[in-house]
C-alpha cells in the first residue's frame, strides 16, 4: 500500500488539524502509512503587514495545493474558512468534516464583554469582517491589526496593550485552549466566517483511491452548509480577507442562510437571511448573495476592492 502523504502548514493549529485526519485515515485503511509533509504558505511568510494588504486568494492555500497537484502530497488539510471560493483545475475537496463552534470569542484583559469593554478600547485582529462588525457595534474603538498564530496574538494582547483580541472559538477548542477570560459572540453580534469551524480536506480529482477514503471523514450536514455558504462567497467574489460574513444551519430538510456584507468602518451593513430546502443549499446562497448585492452590496464591495462606487 502506498505511503499517503498529508500537505499542511506548520502552526500548531493546522498540525493538529492536519494529524486528527492522519489518525482518522490510518484507522480507516489498516496498513497505510502516513506522513505529515509542512509547507510555509505566502500568508504564513509575511507576517509585518495585514492580511488585507498582502492581496491576492489563497494566501494560506496555494502552496500545499501545488503540492497536490505536482505530486509531493495526495492529501491537504486545511481551516475551510482559509478556501478561495474556486479551486485550481485537477483538485477538489474530497470531504468537509464535522463543523466545530463556529462563533467567534472575545478575549480581554480583564474578562469583560464586547459592550463592556471602557470608552475608545484597542481590538486586535487582522479580519476585515471581524472589524466592521466590531466596529459596527463600538464606533468608539480602535482595531489594531495582529497576526500570527493563536498563540502570538494571545501573548500580543499584553504585549500590545490592547483590550480585547478575536478569535475563532474553533481553533481554540481544537488546541485545547482553555481561558476564563472567554467571551462567546454569538452570530447575532458576529456573524462567523464562511466555513468557520469546518476542516477541508482537499485532494487530487483523479486520485480515486484518495477520494474514496477520505469521502469517509464527509459530514454531510456540515458539508451541506458549507455548500450555501461557498456558493453566497464565490458570487460576491471573496477572499478569505474581505468584510464578508456567512453562515448556514441544517436542521433535517431545511437550511437557514444568513449573510452579511460591510464596510470597513462597519457604517454600513447590509445582513440578509433566508430560508429553504437543504437540497438547494447551493441556490439558496446565491439568492442571498444576489439580494445583498442589490441592496448596496455590490458598490461596498467595489470601495473595498479598490474599485471605487459603481
């Protein structure tokens, strides 16, 4: 049986990630060895500047996906929020895992809330979408770009002097991250990433021995909504680094969609839900995406991208 080899980023977090699927997959085909091969992604490398700034798709993907595709690596793992909304031709994800707490936490010095926090506070983070939405609920604050992994931008927070950080609670959990200065934002205060919480695991189209043993590791309900929530960010045309928010939930037959779209300054919000069939997940993002982009979407997402009003 040939040796799988499994594409990852070297952070804490991606290896942990990336070694519950090489558990996983070992345990599913007896006999297979598996290795973990580390890659530095371009997101990885530029670390003085923020993520918004470094342009382009696939900051934190391009690397290990041409690994796929020349052949150094027959499987990837990846945070399925870090996924452009198309793939390069030749590569698919082949299975979305079970989704962890989607939400995002706010962790400050002193343990307080987001609307607790003391006159102009200093937040830290390098989102687009987490700073007008914090911006959107305290005018009043100031967003300090930090970067790096969980554990960097836990130590920035003293080491910067700021308030509060965000973070995903995913990644948190995934680590093992306790903290009682924990704060859980719920959706209606930050609605999440698109595919926040859920894994990616990426491999080659032809690879039909891949394919079929990483379809294994497929929740379907996560898979599901994830499905709304890619189709509402590839009509939008984002990145992982825009003010775009999504997030979908499958209760048996029926999804629920919601989705956002913001200015920097969070001035302007445009949020839209919808709900529908969990066999139209696909259409049903794209309606929301359509009615956002009606409604004044479209002429924040051109400011933003450097466009100008259209």
């Amino acid at each position: 049986m040939p040796k799988l080899i499994i594409a990852t980023r070297g952070s804490e977090l991606a290896l942990a990630q990336a070694r519950w699927a090489a558990r996983q997959l070992s345990a599913l085909s007896p006999g297979l060895e598996v290795e973990l091969q580390l890659f530095k992604t371009k997101g990885d490398k530029i670390l003085d500047a923020p993520l918004a700034k470094v342009g382009g798709k696939g900051l934190f993907v391009k690397e290990i996906e041409d690994a796929l595709l020349d052949g150094r690596a027959r499987v990837a793992v990846h945070s399925m929020k870090d996924m452009p909304a198309e793939l390069p031709p030749g590569l698919c994800i082949a299975a979305v895992s079970r989704r962890e707490d989607p939400r995002d936490v706010l962790i400050s010095r002193d343990g307080l809330g987001l609307d607790e926090l003391p006159a102009t506070p200093r937040l830290g983070t390098s989102s687009l979408r987490r700073q007008a939405q914090l911006l959107a609920r305290r005018p009043d604050a100031m967003v300090v770009s930090v970067r790096g992994n969980v554990q960097t931008r836990l130590r920035k927070l003293e080491e910067l002097g700021l308030d509060a950080i965000v973070l995903a609670a995913a990644g948190l959990d995934r680590l093992g991250l306790s903290d009682p200065r924990r704060v859980d934002l719920a959706p209606e205060l930050m609605l999440p990433a698109v595919g926040q919480g859920a894994l990616a695991i990426e491999a080659r189209a032809d690879d039909a021995f891949c394919l079929e043993l990483c379809a294994r590791l497929a929740h379907q309900p996560t898979a599901v909504a994830v499905e709304a929530e890619r189709a509402f960010l590839g009509r939008l045309e984002g990145g992982c680094q825009v003010p775009i928010a999504g997030h979908a939930v499958v209760d048996g037959d029926e999804i629920v969609f919601e989705g956002l779209v913001a200015s920097l300054d969070g001035k302007r919000l445009i949020r839209r839900r919808a709900v529908g069939r969990a066999d139209e997940a696909g259409p049903l993002g794209l309606a929301v995406a359509e009615e956002i982009l009606a409604d004044g979407g479209r002429q924040i997402l051109a400011e933003v991208y450097g466009r100008g009003p259209q």
